[in-house]
C-alpha cells in the first residue's frame, strides 16, 4: 500500500476551523510514564490540553484494541507511553508493548489512519519535561492532519456500526 | 456464575441502582484557580446516576473527607468519584473514608485535575473542558466497577538466610533471638565467609577468626537456626509469606565418626590450589580452610576427588564416604535475606604487571601472608624471598575510568570505589610497620578515603611511621617493570601529583594491589527472585534512604555486601537492619495486596496458551484435564499483559477490565459521538 486508503474519503470530513481542537487519547502506565506526567505537573511545565489521559497498572496493558476504539470512537490521535525498557516495575510488561506497537502502526495504515496520528514512546517517572513536549509534538503534529471524524465517517458510509459497546462486554 | 466468583470478590454487584457521588476539590486555589470547579460539578451533575455532584475546598482535609462519609450514609452513594491532585497522594486516603463509610474501598475512582490539568494548561476554559471530559470518563468507568477484596497473604513464622558470611550469620543470629525458625544456606562447605579471610580488623585490630568463631557458635547453637553447607539454591516459587526453595546439598563425605583426620587429609594424593588463601598455597580434595574453621571437620571437594579410596583406608573406612550423593530438599520461609557478599576484583593479565610478575600480588593475598596461621606461618616472604620494601597500588579494579582502565569483561569499567580497600591497605601497612620495621613501604594511591570512625588513624599513624606516599593521576595509571638496575625484581614507575608531576621509580620487592570488590556471581539468584541489580551489578535496593535493605520484590531483604562495598562494622549492621525487617514483617502475620490481579473465564479460553508465554512472573499455566490457563493468584501482580494479549478476551484484569477501560475511553469522547450518549447499565 503506497498511501493512506482514506485519502479518497477526505472530503467527507468537517473542516478544520481555526478553532478545532484535535482529541488525543493517551494511555500511560502507572509507575514510570504517569508518575512523568505527574512530575511535568509539579514542575508547572504547560502543554496543550489535547492530551486526555487513561492510567493503566502496566503498557503491556494496552490491548491494540484500546487504541483502535479510541480511534473508532472519534479521537483524533493516540499516545501510548510505557516505562523505559529495562525498568519496568512488572519485568518484562513493556517488551510486549514494544513488539505490539509497531504491528498496531501498521494495521492502522492499513484501516487509512495517517502514522502520525499515533505515537508510542517510553517515558520514566523522572522525564516530565519529555511528556509535556511529547503531548506538544503529537498535538501539533495532530493539528496538521486535521480531523479524523471516523465516527462520522462510519455513519456517512454506512459501514462499521461500532457504536455498541455490547462487544466488549463479558 | 455465583460459584466461580473468586472468594475476593465477595458479592455479586450490587443489584440496587447505581448511586454516584462526585467532590471535586479546590485544592485551596491550585485546582479551582484555573479550573472552573463549580461548572464541572454542574456539567457532570447533570450525567446519569450522578446523586451528587459538588466541590469543597480541600477535600483531603478531615472536613473533606467527613463530607464524602456523610454523603454515603445520607444519600446511599455506593459509587464515589474524587477529582482533586494525583492518584498516587491521596487515592488510599480517600479509600480509607470509604471503608470507614462502609462503602467497599475499590468503588471508588480518583481523577487527577491537579498535576494533569490545572498545572499544566494555561487556558482557563481547555482546562475546565478537560476536566469535566476525565470527570466524564470516570463516571463511565466506575459504573462498572466491582467490590473488590484486598488479597491477604499469610506469612509463614520462618526466615531463608542465603549466605553464612559475617552478614549471613548476624542476619540469621538476630532472627532466631526474636524467636524465628531460621535456615542458614551456605554454598561452600565451611561457615565464615571472607570474613574468615582476614586476619586482624580495622579499626579495633581484633583478631577475625575469634569474632568469627564467636558468632558462629551463637548461631549454629541456637535450637531456632538449621544450617547447610554445601547447599546451593536451585529453584524458588512462591511470593511475601510463602516462597518454597529448592536446595541441592553435597555430600560432606566425611562425618564425625572422622577422627584421625590429619592422617586422612595426608594420605590424599590430589591437590589443587587453596581458595582460602589466594592460591598462594595447595590444599588437598579433602581439607579443611583452616584449623579453626566450622564445621570442625574436613569436607571433601568433589571436583578434585578421583574416590581412589586412600583415604577412606587409612583411616580403616570409618567417619569417611565416598559414595554419597548430592540431595534436594525444599525449604518453606516466610521471608528470605539475601546475604551473598562480595568476590575480591581479580586483576586482568598484565593489569599492574599482574600474571607477568610473580612479585604482584593483591592485597588479600597479603593479609593471609600476613596471618601467623597463614601460609608462611606470619613470615613476610614472597616465593621463598624476604620481603624488604613493598609498595601499595590502590584502587585496582576500583574507580575505573572508560578509555584509560581496560573494561572488564562485562564491557564496562568498576568506576565505584571499592570503599574497604583504603583503611585495610593502610590497616596492613601499620601492621608491616609493626612486625617488620625495616621494610620499606610506599603508599601509591589515587585519594586516600578512610572515611570511617578510627579509619583516619590509620592514614595518621602510616604518614608518621614512614609510608612514603605518591599521589597519580588517573588519566596515568602506575606501571609495573622489571626495574632495569636489577636492584629490586620490580619497580613501579609514576607520575607524583604531591611533587608537581616528578615522574617516580621504585625498585620493590612486591607490588600488593588493593583491589576492589565485586559482587559475588549470583545471577541465578537475580533471575529467580527477580532482583533489580544497579549499574555496578550490585543489588540494589527500593529506595537508598528510605528503604535501605529491601528488595522490590515483597519480602526479600538485602544484608551486606552483596548490596555495595561494605567493611564488616557496615555488614553487620545492613544485616542487623535486614533481620529486623523481616522479624518485622512476619510478626505482622499476614499482607494485604491489591486486588487487581488477572482472572480466566473457563468458559471463553480457548486453551491457545497465547497468555502463558507474555506473563513476566510464569504465574500462568495450563489446566491439562479443562485444557484451559489458570492464574495462580499468589504469583499474580496484575500488570494486565495477559488481559491485553488474550485474543478471546477470555482473561480480565480486576479494575481494568475491558468494559471498564472501553467505558472510559468512550465517555471521554462522548462529545464526538454522533449518536446519543449511552445512558446506564451494566455490560459485565
């Protein structure tokens, strides 16, 4: 696939007005990349407030489907952030997000998600200035793209009803 | 269904209607000077199965969390929603009001618009946008939230001392004072450590042995304290409370029926060279380290014994066995001390001359020179020389530098000091002054750090009886030769910083390298229990300062060297803090955990076994007979990965169940929903 599928289908979406906002979903583990989040917070760093962020126990957590959903749900952009290889508090729970995020990229290329909309990056409980800089760089990048709008898109095309939670319930 | 339910989840929810209370706090101007407090509890007041929703000014304060009590007994809430600073100061505070309420501490959701919102967004409405969205989001997420139970481990009465050097011993010694069943794990077959390496210690100048011997008659007398040498740990399962270790203990060989054993060590013909001193000597396959050693009784060393039986026939076969085999055995404690020392850095081939020049030697090769019980009986006399002037090389294998030591073969350099090696270098010095006051002695050293109680006396007294000192460079490390005019076999040649870089020679008969310390290889272990290990490959611990003797891992505990360079006062103590830590935690009687540990349902696993290979603590196994994974609880730390990998969604994580993190994220972009909000009920 030499480009994004949903190129074609840019046409349906909202412009983007001077206003918009992009909707970032950001899924961080407690012990190093939250407790990062935290520390930006203590060090008054400001970022963008397009960051809206999901605590999880570990970044082995973050089932591809989450992100998907967030997708499929109407963010814009996604943020997956995980302890350092190497320190993470359950040993080895981030050598699973380090092989699964590169494979969830690609499937998003495929789905005719734009690779920058997506970002995973290993943040420590010590690196707050690297998170606030990370949610200013995935925002403006975001900003770039404008809009993804897939629910729009889902209701419009009439395809992926997606809106049921019932699917994931046990 | 209501016979699965795991015994910590121990109702089914709550079957009357969901009652959420929302506090969204001020923080005293922190929060509600840039959030607009008041508009967010509107907004999320008007969500549905929101009873309440309002704002106090601290609502970590007595009165705050009064409130949050009332309002439960009041208004029947049985959902509560905090939205103040980070999860991690107060989340267990406010848990705590809850319980106190009555109400189970886990439903309960705490939203952090402090550290994440109102500290960090300049723009007065975005921030109050995006704390009424993760106010949102909490409201969705905590419908489906459960009572849940904290796990509760109870801790067997009994500690695992793995180790008997001086650490090992005062850690084992304390805990049977305080009434613990201790087992003492010695990998060697003789107690003592390197600790009986040594002869007389800084900064009392007591003789080690006799200390030693004290303290292991303490121990090995105590009727609390089972002790094996021999003993080398195989394998370990178990978590705080319960680990169960698998021990492989050698054969003796020998017993106390062995009484001519003099005449049994003589009439061995296999000999290898002496760890206890250096290498400097050669023992027999069956021997003992020294007279005074324990147990009082010869061991023999499998690796260089042939069984050609001479022994076992001077002696007429009694006291003696050549056919025994190693055996297993596991041991159940509620705790476990790791107290597994040091090794004295060896130096690499031709690092100071050393392996080129049979007058190099390390400073633990000198003290047992140096000991009347040693080698040469307390004589100063290298290969058959007497020795007449020496010089001292410190920081070998310490306080390296890249790109001027060679790295070690880890590939790093030991760039930490070694601690130890100044006072003892300094400490052997006086000693040669005093037995030997003709020998010349030079002190050739990068800084002199006796940092000690008494250990300055030592540098005092060595500057005043004579010690010539020269001070190098770092960046121009000493160099070890044959010394050209043949006066001497060696000489050391450096540049002096105390004389403005006079490029130094000097002839000596030895060279003693005050190497450093490493830790002793135990990778094994590190795998097993799972121990973080620092930059300098010692254990390292939870905290420097704060918790200075514990592992991550719950219930394992650090004593000694094993943790850093430490003198024996040092040893002592970190293995006296480590045994009153874990008395501490065993007369607690049990733990509590978290429960947000995984759990398989029977009925959607596919027996794929995806989960098995991504749990990092093997917590997970297989179910031969339901072909199913099974969870074992106790090894569970609930970081999800087994959730997030099932492809059958069949595992799910207690507080982060899909329904629960799926809920969050679709109330979060609520607003960009096309459809109407979904409103109510449960999925789970």
């Amino acid at each position: 696939m030499s480009e994004p599928a949903n190129t074609a289908s840019t046409d349906t979406r909202p412009a983007a007005g001077p206003d918009w906002q992009p909707r970032i979903i950001g899924f961080l583990c407690y012990w190093c990349s939250y407790t990062g989040a935290d520390m930006a917070g203590t060090a008054r760093m400001k970022y963008p407030p397009n960051v809206d962020i999901i605590r999880v126990m570990c970044s082995g957590r973050i089932d591809p489907e989450l992100v998907t959903t967030a997708f499929a749900r109407g963010a814009d952009g996604v943020l997956v952030c995980g302890c350092h290889i190497g320190d993470c508090h359950y040993i080895t729970g981030n050598h699973k997000t380090m092989a699964r995020m590169p494979l969830l990229k690609r499937i998003l290329l495929d789905l005719g998600i734009e690779p920058e909309r997506f970002r995973h990056e290993w943040v420590s409980a010590a690196e707050g200035e690297k998170f606030s800089k990370l949610v200013a760089e995935i925002t403006e990048q975001v900003r770039r793209l404008g809009p993804l709008d897939w629910p729009g898109l889902m209701r419009t095309r009439g395809v992926g009803h997606g809106m049921d939670l019932k699917a994931w319930g046990e | 269904m209501t016979a699965d339910r795991p015994p910590h989840r121990p109702q089914s929810p709550p079957a009357e209607a969901i009652r959420i209370g929302v506090f969204i706090c001020h923080c005293g101007g922190n929060i509600s000077d840039v959030v607009d407090v008041r508009r967010v509890a509107e907004e999320v007041g008007r969500l549905p199965d929101v009873v309440l929703s309002t704002t106090h000014m601290f609502m970590c304060s007595d009165p705050g969390q009064m409130l949050i009590e009332e309002k439960i007994r009041e208004l029947g809430l049985n959902r509560v929603i905090v939205a103040a600073c980070s999860p991690t100061l107060h989340q267990l505070t406010f848990r705590r009001a809850l319980s106190r309420a009555g109400l189970n501490q886990y439903l309960f959701e705490h939203v952090n618009i402090r550290e994440q919102v109102s500290w960090v967004v300049e723009d007065k409405a975005a921030a109050t946008l995006k704390a009424t969205r993760l106010v949102r989001a909490a409201v969705g997420r905590i419908r489906h939230l459960q009572p849940l139970a904290k796990r509760r481990i109870m801790i067997h009465p009994s500690a695992l001392v793995i180790g008997g050097g001086v650490a090992g011993l005062v850690a084992t010694r304390d805990l049977a004072k305080r009434g613990m069943r201790v087992t003492l794990v010695e990998n060697t077959p003789f107690l003592g450590g390197r600790m009986a390496q040594l002869y007389t210690l800084f900064p009392s100048n007591e003789d080690a042995k006799e200390l030693l011997g004290k303290l292991i008659a303490e121990v090995v007398h105590h009727p609390l304290v089972t002790v094996h040498t021999g003993a080398q740990v195989i394998s370990s399962s178990g978590i705080v409370g319960d680990f169960r270790t698998r021990l492989r203990i050698s054969p003796r060989g020998v017993d106390k029926h062995l009484t001519q054993v003099g005449i049994a060590m003589a009439a061995c013909p296999e000999e290898t060279i002496s760890e206890y001193n250096f290498g400097l000597t050669r023992r027999k396959a069956i021997y003992m380290p020294y007279p005074g050693c324990w147990p009082q009784m010869p061991a023999i060393d499998w690796r260089s014994c042939t069984k050609c039986g001479k022994c076992l026939s001077v002696v007429g076969g009694k006291g003696i066995d050549l056919s025994q085999e190693p055996q297993e055995i596991e041991i159940h404690s509620g705790v476990i001390v790791l107290a597994t020392g040091y090794d004295p850095y060896e130096p690499m081939f031709g690092e100071y001359g050393s392996g080129i020049f049979p007058e190099v030697i390390t400073l633990q090769q000198l003290i047992r020179i140096l000991d009347p019980e040693g080698p040469t009986a307390g004589q100063l006399v290298l290969n058959g020389r007497p020795v007449k002037s020496m010089a001292f090389i410190h920081c070998a294998g310490a306080r390296q530098y890249e790109g001027i030591n060679m790295p070690q073969p880890s590939g790093k350099v030991n760039d930490y000091c070694a601690r130890t090696c100044c006072t003892a270098t300094l400490h052997q010095a006086n000693e040669i002054i005093d037995r030997f006051p003709d020998v010349v002695i030079y002190d050739i050293y990068q800084d002199i750090r006796t940092y000690g109680r008494g250990h300055e006396n030592y540098y005092e007294r060595a500057s005043e009886r004579g010690v010539r000192f020269i001070r190098y460079d770092p960046r121009r490390l000493p160099k070890v030769r044959h010394d050209p005019r043949g006066e001497r076999p060696v000489v050391v040649m450096v540049q002096d910083l105390l004389t403005n870089r006079l490029d130094v020679e000097v002839p000596v008969d030895v060279v003693v390298l005050a190497t450093g310390v490493i830790p002793h290889d135990i990778s094994e272990l590190v795998d097993m229990y799972k121990c973080a290990v620092g930059y300098d490959s010692f254990l390292l611990e939870v905290h420097p300062k704060l918790r200075p003797v514990e592992l991550a891992v719950s219930g394992v505990f650090l004593a000694g060297s094993c943790q850093g360079p430490m003198d024996i006062t040092e040893c002592s103590a970190a293995a006296a803090a480590a045994a009153s830590k874990a008395a501490a935690l065993i007369a607690q009687g049990q733990v509590e955990m978290d429960p947000f540990i995984a759990r398989v349902n029977e009925d959607r696993c596919s027996g794929c076994q995806t989960c098995l290979t991504v749990c990092p603590y093997e917590a997970i196994t297989r179910d031969p007979r339901k072909g199913v994974a099974v969870i074992n609880e106790a090894l569970c730390t609930g970081c999800g990965t087994c959730a997030a990998t099932c492809p059958s969604n069949a595992i799910q994580q207690f507080g982060f169940t899909d329904t629960q993190v799926m809920a969050e994220v679709e109330m979060l972009l609520a607003d960009m929903m096309p459809a109407p909000l979904p409103t109510g009920g449960s999925h789970e």
